[in-house]
C-alpha cells in the first residue's frame, strides 16, 4: 500500500518546510529528530530540545513514538527515556493530525498545561501541585543546564561566523560552568 508512505513523505516534507530543524537518522523516512523550542510566556521559553520521532509502517493510521532526548522537568516526561504521556499521541491519535500538529499543537499544549494527575515525573508532578513557583524555578533550571540552543547545535550553526566570534567567550564560560554542574550521580 502506498498511501501511508506518500503520506509520511508529505508529513515529513510539511515539516521540514515549517520552522523546525529536522535531523533525519539513517537514510528512511521513518525516524528523524526535531529541535524543538519551548513556548513562549512558559517556563520553558528560550529552552530548545531535540525530539526523537519515529513513524511506524502504519503511519498516519498509527501514531508516531515521541521522545525528548535532552532532559526536561516535566509532570508527563520521563526524566531518564524522555518518554511522553500525552493522550492525543498515545490513545486518541486520527489520522487527521500531521506532524505539525504534533510539534506546533500538541508538545506546546503539554508544555503549557501539565497533567499532574498521570504523571510520568511524580517528582515533578508532586512538587507541582505542592509549590508551583519552585517547580517553575526547578523548570528554568533544567532549561539552562539541558536545553541551550548550542547544547543541541540549533544555534551554532544557524549562527554567521561574525557573530560567532562576538559569542565565543560567552559560550566558553557557561559551558565550564555546566560541566562543574553536571557533577552531582
């Protein structure tokens, strides 16, 4: 059957045109990464992540696996496997959405409006509902030590070599600082 693979060839193609950078693994079409940027007027604004995403044969009949490969703090993401518990993905999938949907709709709407009552995080999801204003704080802390532009190579690249050398010194001192951070097991 080809309608499923001229469809994830459109999806991936409508993607790729969008505004999200699309790293493809391999030579198929079927699992690829997306940078990925926190929404606006959240915690996780200025925050980038890259987003695995794998398509199954079944595609858009079956809904893609997600998973975010930089650590975020979140009630509905696995810490360790950067799992997502997300309905829409997961149960209620139609082949009416795309992968647009998934990146423009539905990963900013989880970042927005965590579930803490079907946590993947129960730290999170705990901390959350006891003191919101530490678990922001704890999500621009994950932000700052996980999801810089330049820790996922959206930045360095996009970036003109003039203004790469107006960064350097800045980008050399937050990234010592962050390895001193990194020390805890």
């Amino acid at each position: 059957m080809s309608s499923p693979s001229k469809r994830r060839e459109m999806d991936l193609m409508k993607l790729m045109m969008s505004d999200y950078k699309v790293e493809m693994i391999n030579d198929g079409m079927q699992e690829f990464y997306v940078h990925f940027h926190g929404p606006s007027e959240s915690p996780y604004q200025g925050g980038v992540w890259k987003v695995r995403v794998e398509l199954p044969d079944a595609y858009p009949y079956k809904s893609p696996s997600i998973g975010f490969i930089n650590k975020i703090y979140h009630p509905n993401v696995d810490e360790m496997s950067g799992s997502v518990c997300l309905d829409v993905i997961n149960q209620t999938w139609s082949p009416m959405f795309d992968l647009v949907n998934v990146f423009e709709v539905f990963l900013p709407q989880l970042l927005l409006y965590p579930n803490p009552s079907d946590p993947l995080n129960g730290e999170a999801a705990a901390l959350m509902m006891r003191d919101r204003p530490t678990y922001e704080q704890r999500v621009k802390e994950y932000c700052e030590k996980y999801a810089k532009p330049e820790d996922i190579g959206a930045a360095t690249e996009e970036k003109s070599s003039d203004e790469d050398e107006e960064l350097t010194e800045d980008e050399y001192d937050s990234s010592d600082e962050q390895v001193a951070g990194k020390a805890d097991p």
